[in-house]
C-alpha cells in the first residue's frame, strides 16, 4: 500500500507516491554533500507505509535495490526497521506510572522533538534502561549542563534510549502518534540485510535534524555515513522517503 484507503476500502495512492522521482531531493534538502574523503550525493528512495506485517528486507527488496548501484551504500532510517519489528506503540496503547510523569516534567523540550520529554517516552526509557540507569543518566546531565557540557543524559542512558522517537507532528500518520523504539538489533540487521543485497554495504541511521547516528553498519565506515547525512536528507513525514542511496560524484 502506497497511501490510505477509502470509504470504499480500495487503496489511494499517497500524493509522494504519485510525485516522487529518482534523483529528486526532498523539500528543503540538497543532493550532494562536500565531506573529508570527497563528494557523495544522496538519493533519496520512496517507500510505500510499512507496517509490523512487513519485512524489512522485502521493503528493501522491493524500493532500493532496483537503483543500487556497485560502490553505493544504502542508508535507512532505524525508524522503518523498528516498525517492521512490530517496535512502534500507539500513545492510547501505553499507560505511563507515575515515575514516568514526573521524570519527563524535567526533560528540555526542543523543536526538533519531544524526546523523552513525555510520560509516553519516558516510559519506554525507564523500560528500556531501568529507573537506576535513567537517575544516573538525569544526575550526570544536571552536574554537567552548567559548565555547557551537551548530550551527557544520552550518554550515560545508552543508545536503546538516545534511539526512542517520540510523536510528532512531522510524522506520516498513524506513528504520528505513537512511540517508536530503535530496532531491537540494528547490527545485526544491517548485516542480514547486506547479505539480501549481495554484499551491498549497508548502514541503518538514526537521522534528525540535529544530527546522525550509526546504529548499524555492513561494509561501510560509519564516520563516512554520518557526516554524508549529518543534514538529513531522508524524509519521514509525507515525502515517505525512509532510505536513501550514497553514491560518490567522481571527478
């Protein structure tokens, strides 16, 4: 399914769906990236909405490997993995204690996501890591933030936790309202699905505005992805681009 259904129940075909073309970047967004070893473009790759029925490697299967060429490294959001995990939880699904209400009050909101700055997030951190972890985490943040220190919360929470996405409004309906956790083992599924492309280097990213991570990586560095997609290129929302192609530009 490439949008949603009708009255009827027939499919409608999503507006990215009916517009998107290869070698189009995404609104807002540049192509080609200048980093220290040279110049990649970013090739976005459309993908209709993945569910928990879905396999991640038939998705790629099906919307990447058509344009992979040899040398190009296929990026893919943690996000679309994490879905097809059957990892993404609607917001009326979850009941957050109240350890979980009033830990998020002391978590800085910021414009480019809510974090774990929610009773729905929060939850799933202390989940994920354990209440002593999520302390310790919240102390180290509080003693360093003063002296300008950044990201030491996530730091001392772990990667599990850095890696939860809360609801936003610049989500594809319906994780619009949910809350995604990373893939249960993103090293691992980079590398099954390398393999399903026959070696194709491949790195499974944790991509926002603020920045990238590597969560996952087969035959490619993953200083080299996360300075190709330190902008972000990919799109989550109605683009429904969740992969994208690094290609070298020669010459």
């Amino acid at each position: 399914m490439t949008g949603q259904k009708t009255d009827e129940g027939v499919d409608r075909p999503s507006e990215a769906a009916l517009t998107w073309k290869f070698g189009d970047p995404n609104q807002g967004k540049e192509l080609e990236i200048v980093v220290p070893s040279g110049r990649f473009t970013r090739l976005p790759l459309f993908s209709h909405l993945v569910t928990a029925k879905d396999d991640i490697i038939a998705v790629v299967r099906e919307h990447a490997k058509p344009y992979l060429q040899t040398g190009d490294t296929l990026a893919i959001s943690e996000k679309i993995v994490a879905i097809c995990e059957g990892r993404a939880y609607p917001l009326e699904e979850i009941h957050p204690t109240r350890l979980a209400t009033w830990l998020s009050k002391f978590v800085t909101k910021t414009p480019h996501g809510i974090g774990i700055g929610s009773p729905w997030t929060m939850e799933f951190a202390l989940r994920e890591a354990g209440a002593p972890r999520i302390f310790a985490a919240a102390f180290t943040s509080a003693v360093t933030k003063p002296f300008g220190v950044k990201g030491a919360f996530y730091r001392v929470a772990g990667p599990k936790v850095a890696a939860i996405d809360g609801p936003t409004d610049g989500t594809i309906p319906p994780y619009n309202r949910c809350v995604t956790l990373g893939p249960s083992n993103p090293q691992k599924s980079a590398t099954d699905i390398s393999a399903a492309l026959s070696g194709q280097p491949v790195a499974i990213i944790d991509a926002n505005d603020l920045g990238v991570n590597v969560l996952g990586a087969a035959g490619v560095d993953p200083e080299l992805v996360e300075q190709a997609f330190r902008d972000n290129p990919l799109g989550q929302g109605e683009e429904q681009t969740p992969m994208a192609v690094l290609r070298r530009v020669e010459g």
